[in-house]
C-alpha cells in the first residue's frame, strides 16, 4: 500500500498528525494538501464546507424518531444528546437542498420535544407536565428528582 502524504497541521502533537495520516486517504487528502489547519476542528470544518455533513437530515430526523432514555443515564444527558442531534438537524437542512424560507426550527422543537417525553423511562415519563418546553421539562425532572431524593434521604 502506497502511503499518503500527510496534509500540513501545524500545533498538534505527533500522534494527532499520524491519525490524520493513516485516515486522511484519497481524494479527501488531496483536497486539503495546499491547505495550512491550525488544529482538528479547522480541519473538520473544511472538509464539511468541501463534502457536506456526514449524514443528511432523513438519516438524522430517524434517529429523533428512534432516541430513547439509557438505563444509566441521567436526563441531563438524554436531553443534551436530543440538543445535539437537533443542531446536527439544522446543520444539515442548512447544507441540503431546501428553500430559504422553508423554516423547519419550530416543528423540529416540537418533534424534539415530543421524542424526548416518548424516550423518557417510564417511571420519570409519568411524573411529568405535559404543557412545558424540553429545558422546562428537564428542570421540573430534577426538581421532582430532588423532592424524592430528600424524602428518601429524611426517612
């Protein structure tokens, strides 16, 4: 196998550049050899401008529709993971092939929110109000949260 040459990053440790030159392979690689990075993230961004995002907003809206509570997981993270692939959502609609004015950021709160009390554990999902947005949502959890674990804690 012909080994690549590695594109130029400057400020990052040498382990970080030997990842990049073992993945960076292919036409990607030969898109960013005239291209000076300052670190990953500069990298990244490029290469998202150059070929878009990695998934497009079908793929990303069926993982809303499919997201559920961990076992182990506290609703903070649940929700923040819901935050994410909304962004990601919106990152991609920007990117695809959509009309300016076709604004999808309410509807899409509105399915996030929706898909975040359907994948809430059961004995959380019930103790909830049903008229908040997520952020109020989240919070009335953990006040909840606290209340019971003060009781538990008292007797």
């Amino acid at each position: 196998m012909r080994k690549q040459n590695p594109c130029c990053l400057r400020k990052l440790n040498l382990s970080s550049q030997k990842l990049l030159e073992l993945e960076i392979v292919g036409e990607a690689n030969r898109t960013i050899q005239d291209q000076d990075f300052d670190n990953i993230s500069q990298l990244t961004k490029y290469l998202e401008q150059v070929y878009g995002p990695s998934k497009n907003i079908y793929q990303l809206q069926g993982e809303l529709d499919s997201i559920y509570q961990k076992n182990e997981e506290d609703v903070v993270t649940y929700a923040n993971r819901i935050k994410i692939l909304g962004k990601q959502i919106l990152k991609a609609k920007d990117s695809g092939n959509f009309l300016p004015n076709q604004d999808i950021k309410l509807p899409l709160e509105k399915d996030m929110y929706k898909c975040f009390i359907r994948g809430l554990k059961s004995e959380i999902e019930q103790r909830i109000a049903r008229n908040l947005n997520v952020q109020e949502t989240v919070a009335d959890i953990l006040r909840k949260g606290a209340i019971l674990n003060d009781r538990f804690t008292r007797a």
